[in-house]
C-alpha cells in the first residue's frame, strides 16, 4: 500500500512495458525511425500512446483533433483506437509530418487522418468559423509550442462538446515545473496553465505522472 505515486526505475519501467504494453508492430517502428531524428525527444512515450488509446475507446470519440503532430506517433495510436471516425491533425513542419504520412499509409489509417499544416491558432479559428465544428469535436490532444497552450486550450474548449475531453502533454516539462530558479518562458507557461486548469470551474481535471506528465481535462 502507498498514499503516493510510486518512483519508477529503470527495471520497474521495463516491467511495466513487459506486462502491459500491446504495440503493433508499425508503431515499433515508427518509434525506432523517430528515435533517429534530432528531436526524438518530442514523441510521446509508447505506454501513454496506449493510455491515449484506451481514453478514445472508453468515451467512443469519433471527432479528434491534435494539435502538434511531429513524426505521428500519437495521431496513429489514437487512429488504430478508431473504429470508424476521423482526426484532424495540425503541425506546421511539413518534413516531420511527411514522416507521419508514411506510417499512417502503412497501418492503413491514412484515410482517417486529415493532416493540415500551418498555424495551429488560424487553423482551430478555422475549424470553429469556417467548418462550423463548434461543440462538435470529442477528443483533443495539445503537444505543441507550450507558450500558446493557453490559446489552444480556449479554442479548443469550444470546439469540444460537453463530456469531451481534452489531454494536455508536458504538464511536468521534465521536472523543471518545480524549480524556481527556472523562469524560462515554456516553464512559466507550463506552471501558468496548470494553475489556471486547477481553478478553472469549466472543466474536471487529472494530472497523471505517465511520460512527461498529461492532464486530462473533462469539459462540464
């Protein structure tokens, strides 16, 4: 019995992976081919993908939107979660992406995927105005540039219907969250936005220690 999260080493976190992670064989893959890149340090964790996965199932989201894609790991896990249903994914880097495209083709998701490449802001103003998708949309993940989380989260809020939830990465930002000294713009805003989600009456939220931290938002 424990009244705190567990600290995880590297033997238990190989454990943990040993009994509880089901990753096909392309997400291995894409992982593997990511790793290489320079900021391989931008995808996700395999067992978050999974947890991703598994929130998409149990709230039977068909409208998704992610916003930063990288290299698709995530846009993939959550595809292979959908029995039928699209994602809209948004990134602005054109070569990472294309990365993305090659995989989706390969695990035959590509047809459920929309890729949009531009500015996140402008595209999700988009989505409300332009596509009428307001109140619409189930699911949505944020991992992209953390000044604008703030922008993203209220554009995002009412694109989501009620009970959708909306996922928020890097809410630990590797620890630095916690050191005052830190006073980098992307630390100051990560600290900001979990200090607004906790007082904010819009939504329920849970901060879970899985990767680099993820809150999920649940919109009232």
């Amino acid at each position: 019995m424990s009244n705190q999260t567990i600290q995880l080493n590297q033997e238990l976190y190989e454990y943990l992976l040993s009994v509880s992670l089901r990753e096909s064989q392309v997400l291995k893959n894409l992982r593997v081919a990511t790793a290489a890149l320079s900021g391989a340090n931008m995808q996700i964790a395999p067992e978050q993908g999974q947890f991703m996965a598994l929130l998409v199932k149990i709230i039977g989201a068909k409208r998704l939107i992610e916003i930063g894609t990288y290299t698709g790991y995530s846009t993939l896990v959550c595809a292979l979660a959908l029995s039928d249903g699209k994602i809209i994914a948004i990134d602005s880097d054109s070569a990472s992406t294309s990365i993305a495209q090659d995989f989706w083709q390969q695990a035959k998701v590509d047809h459920l995927i929309e890729l949009r490449i531009g500015d996140a802001q402008d595209i999700l103003q988009s989505l409300l105005h332009k596509n009428s998708l307001k109140g619409s949309i189930d699911f949505v993940f944020i991992d992209a540039d953390k000044i604008n989380y703030p922008i993203y989260y209220e554009l995002s809020l009412e694109l989501i219907r009620k009970n959708g939830i909306i996922l928020f990465d890097n809410v630990l930002w590797g620890g630095a969250v916690v050191d005052e000294k830190n006073q980098d713009r992307n630390t100051t805003a990560i600290r900001n936005l979990n200090l607004h989600l906790l007082d904010d009456p819009r939504v329920d939220i849970s901060l879970v220690p899985i990767g680099d931290g993820l809150t999920i938002a649940r919109k009232k």
